[in-house]
C-alpha cells in the first residue's frame, strides 16, 4: 500500500515506536506531497515543515519530463537504457555533469530490479495529490520553502503557488 494516507500511518507508527512527541518534518517531490498533508493532519504533532522543490501544486514541467503515466509506462520498459536514464537525471539535475559517479548505473539497476514495474505502478496508482488548496491552508507550522532556480521539473513560480496557499 503505496498511498499517502498509509505512509502517513506508517511515520506515525515509527515516531509512537521511538517516543517521538514532535517533529520537524521536510519533503521534497512527492515526499513533499506526503510531508504537507502530514502536516496539515497531524497539526499538534508538526513543530515545522519544510518544502524543497515539492510536488503536489502541479504536476511539472511536461516539455521537460512528459505527462506521468507516460512518463511511468516508459519508464517501465524492458528496453529502457543507460542513455534513457541519463537524459532523465541530465533534466532533473541541470546537466549531465550534475550526474554523481555510479548513479547512472544504480539507476538502470533499479529500473531494471525485478518487480519493480508492479512496485511502481501500485505508487503511481494510490498517487493522490486531493486538493492542495484546501490541504494547504490547514497547515499551523511555521514553513520553509526552498526552490532551486534552476530547477526545470517544477519550475521556480510553483514556490509562490505554495506561498499563496500557505495561510
């Protein structure tokens, strides 16, 4: 069970387990969507929040990175190669010597791990942004937004969206 409301309970299952009372808790992409819908459900138990380059406003930036579910099925291909996943982090790192040594072949290994196409398709399938307005403005923390400029999956004006939705 991939959904969010799942590694919702499953964080806090782990910060019942350590005696954790009160967190700071920070997302980035996806893990930003799971990191503001926690805070806006869990208010009393999020000191803050910080957001780096998160999704959840919108979906990116479709001439760099296309749609998701095609981008998904392609990614799930047998065929997809060294060359396909270096134009993937070449666009998400701003360049191919962004690329830290080994991460390309890491990358194919896990594209190419057996069963991950049944892995990433239950992800993608439980994907559910609901409405970030609504989530958004539930949030009482304090909140960090961080946004790299160069970034070209989510471009640097989806920081203002969340500064908007941010009460």
């Amino acid at each position: 069970d991939y959904s969010i409301d799942n590694t919702m309970r499953t964080i806090d299952a782990l910060l019942d387990r350590l005696g954790v009372q009160r967190v700071a808790v920070i997302g980035t992409s996806i893990g930003g969507v799971v990191a503001f819908r926690y805070a806006a459900t869990r208010t009393k138990r999020v000191a803050s929040l910080v957001l780096m380059n998160s999704a959840g406003v919108e979906w990116g930036n479709e001439k760099i990175i296309p749609p998701q579910p095609q981008r998904y099925n392609e990614s799930l291909s047998p065929t997809v190669s060294l060359s396909d996943v270096r134009t993937i982090l070449a666009a998400v790192l701003q360049g191919p010597e962004n690329i830290p040594r080994g991460r390309l072949d890491r990358g194919l290994d896990y594209i190419r791990r057996e069963g991950r196409e049944k892995e990433a398709a239950a992800m993608v399938g439980t994907y559910d942004r609901g409405k970030p307005e609504e989530v958004l403005s539930q949030i009482k923390a304090p909140v960090l937004l961080l946004w790299g400029g160069a970034n070209k999956a989510l471009d640097p004006s989806v920081a203002n969206r969340f500064a908007e939705l941010l009460t």
